[in-house]
C-alpha cells in the first residue's frame, strides 16, 4: 500500500486477507469456527517493487495445500482503506489476511474486522520494541507487525561539507540552514510531505511528538492536543512557509513529489522515509553519492518519528484462520524479513537485522533507522482514525498557509478531535 511507499515505499500499504470465521470478538483467530487450514487470499495494496510475488511462491512451493493468492488494491492508502472498510463491513470474506497500515489497527478492532491473535504464535520479543504497539488495541493483540518504517532527515553531506556545517540535530540548525545555506548553492531549503492527505498527519504528528506534546490518548478517548508543545509544533511547520525556508510548492508534495525534488537536486534537507534515501542514493540519481541521513530534529535535540508501515491482521470472517496464523509467522521469520529488506528495500520488524555487517553495509542507513524506529511512537490511536486523520490534515495545512494561526489552529484542532471522540 501507499504507506509501505508512504511509510516507506513506505507507505506502500499492503492488505493481506486470510480466510476464516470467529464467533466471539474475544476468541483468537486460529481457534474460530473455520479455524483450519486450506487456499488463502493476500490482499495488498501495489507492490511497487514487485518483491512480493516471489516471497509468496516461496510459502506456495511448501505448502501446496495452502496456496496464496496475491491480490494487489490501488496503490493510494486512502482508496485501499476505502476498499477494505467496505468489503470488511458486509462481512465479506474474500480477503482472509489483511496487510494494513499501521494506524488502522485501531479502527479495524474496534469494528470488529479483525481477529485477536494469540501472543505465543508469533516471534514478538524478535521484534524491535515500538512496532508491536502499533498492533495492539484495548490490551490484546490484533496483528503481527510485518515491516516498519520512521521518518528520516536526507540531507545533501556534499552541501554541509563546504560549508563546515554538521547535519543538523535542532529544529533551529535546520532553519538557519535552510534559510542561509541553500540559497547560495539555488536550492529550496527544507520539505516533508504536505499535501492535505495522510503524509500530512505524519508530518505534524512528528512536529509535536518532537515538541514534547500528543494528540490523543486512552485509544482516542482522550483529546490532548490543546498544549503549548503542540503549538510549538505546528509554529515550526507554518513559520517555515511564512519565511519561505519550506517553498510553497513542498504544500503540494506527497511521498513521491519530495522524493523527486530532492533527488533532482532541489532540495538541501527533506523528511521522508528511508526508501527515498535508497532512491536517492541510486545511479539515475542526480544526487547519487552525495546523500546522508539522520534522525530528525527537534527544538532542542534529536525528535521523535511516527512509526510507519504494515501490520499483518486476519479477516474476522476468514474461512482458513490457522493457515491464515501459519502465513503470518512464515512472513515474520528471520529468513523472509531478510528478503523483505534486500528484495523490496523495506525496513523490517526484526530486531537483529539492523545490526547484520552485512547488511549494514549494503544498507547504511540502518543504524540511524534503527534508532528512529526506537524513538518513535505510533500515530494517534482512536477506532475513528480516518477522522481524527482528515480532521489533522484539514487543521494544519490552514496553519502552514496562513489561513489560522499555529495558536488558533490548535485551538479548533483540539475542538473537532473532541467532536469526533465523542461520536457514537
């Protein structure tokens, strides 16, 4: 899916469905009534790098009587989301395991879609620490994190390096940057993904995260964004706009858009996820060689990333929940997050593989990935998270064009989030 590119390739959301049927919201998924095993159905948004199709052969070469068959949804998060959410709310059972965002956890547990899952089936402690949070709700666990993702700062080291200058850990060395030194070398300054969409939520769920502050808390019961770190937060965004060190254009960025200016050689610094600095780093790369990356800043050190990427869940209404259980552990094994990385050059959920030599050295950024993912935290968490999400989007890009001010944005953020928290 989009957020497994968007998460990081990222964001590339996938939606893998699993067949079988649980009676009790309580039960986990492979003791449910169709419990068995037998074909599954993997449902996933576009797999942009084309690595899963031969990862799935792999599980349908050994388990013949528990083929997969792989079925690719639009490649936006939001069309994905909006295909899943329906088919899922007629009780379809075509999917039987659903690759999801990891801020849909939430959401599709509390509706009732997805299948508790037993602890003791899956390799959690193998995992790095954040991810699993990300598959919980109300205390149980209802999926597996299957490839993890958090935000980086790519910046041009050629750039920095005539100019003495380290890469910045402050949100006021990334500004006197951007402002000073990229006019001199005719680049834009700084840009995440600012497009009113999902990439806009993560963007200004790391501003305030980085600031000290949150969003929600108690499952979205909670509205907690009315903060002093939230209007820091979202100043920085809007400030950077107003005084043009973020160009207007950045407003019109998503994942790909960034991505393309600042391997173009436009851009001194960009927020995006680690997939971008693979690309960038790439030899059609107009930057190749000259790309370094470190965690993002905040306003007195290093900041703190929204955790991105994908958890891997089973359809309430699968029809082979053991078999659907069996997949989930065979794409969390060692040996397949290993491919998931040098295949599809997404970051996986095993601890142990961010500190393999070798795969260090083909893909440097691991070290700093890994101490991003450990610092970051999970997008605000509410079983209503596509309108906590629009309301987010909608609030802060008014700040970032001058239509509100940071204050008063918080102010109305903190007003609609209660109005949805209060929803039935």
């Amino acid at each position: 899916m989009r957020w497994i590119r968007a998460a990081g390739r990222g964001l590339l959301v996938a939606a893998v469905v699993l067949a079988g049927y649980v009676t009790s919201g309580t039960q986990a998924a492979d003791g449910a009534r169709g419990g068995g095993r037998g074909p599954l159905t993997l449902a996933t948004a576009g797999d942009l790098t084309g690595y899963l199709g031969p990862l799935l052969e792999g599980w349908n070469r050994t388990h013949p009587g528990e083929k997969v068959t792989l079925v690719e949804l639009p490649d936006s998060a939001d069309e994905t989301h909006a295909q899943m959410a329906t088919d899922l709310r007629s009780g379809d059972s075509r999917f039987d395991v659903l690759n999801i965002d990891v801020a849909w956890t939430s959401e599709f547990a509390a509706a009732g879609w997805i299948s508790p899952l037993r602890r003791d089936r899956f390799p959690l402690k193998s995992f790095l620490p954040p991810v699993v949070d990300t598959a919980t709700y109300d205390g149980k666990l209802y999926a597996v994190p299957y490839v993890t993702n958090a935000g980086l700062l790519l910046y041009r080291k050629d750039v920095l390096a005539k100019e003495d200058v380290a890469p910045p850990r402050t949100w006021a060395e990334l500004e006197r940057a951007a402002r000073t030194i990229a006019p001199k070398y005719g680049l834009d300054g700084y840009a995440g993904q600012f497009l009113p969409y999902e990439g806009l939520t993560v963007n200004a769920a790391e501003a305030v995260y980085s600031a000290g502050g949150t969003i929600l808390g108690d499952e979205g019961e909670r509205v907690t964004v009315n903060s002093t770190a939230a209007r820091e937060g979202i100043g920085f965004l809007a400030r950077g706009v107003r005084e043009g060190w973020i160009p207007k254009q950045a407003l019109t960025y998503k994942e790909e858009e960034s991505r393309q200016a600042f391997q173009s050689g436009r851009l001194l610094f960009l927020r995006n996820w680690p997939y971008a600095y693979v690309s960038a780093s790439g030899r059609n790369s107009e930057v190749a060689g000259k790309v370094g990356a470190v965690p993002l800043p905040g306003p007195d050190g290093p900041g703190m990333s929204v955790l991105g990427g994908s958890n891997l869940a089973v359809n309430s209404h699968a029809r082979n929940a053991d078999s659907a259980a069996r997949l989930i552990a065979y794409l969390t094994s060692d040996r397949v997050q290993r491919q998931v990385l040098t295949r599809g050059a997404l970051p996986p959920v095993r601890a142990a593989l961010y500190r393999d030599p070798g795969l260090v050295r083909k893909f440097p950024y691991l070290p700093t990935l890994r101490a991003s993912v450990l610092s970051a935290a999970p997008r605000p968490k509410s079983p209503r998270y596509d309108q906590v999400s629009l309301a987010v989007q909608a609030v802060v890009h008014d700040a970032m064009t001058g239509h509100q001010t940071p204050e008063a944005a918080v102010r109305r953020l903190a007003r609609e989030l209660a109005d949805i928290s209060h929803r039935g």
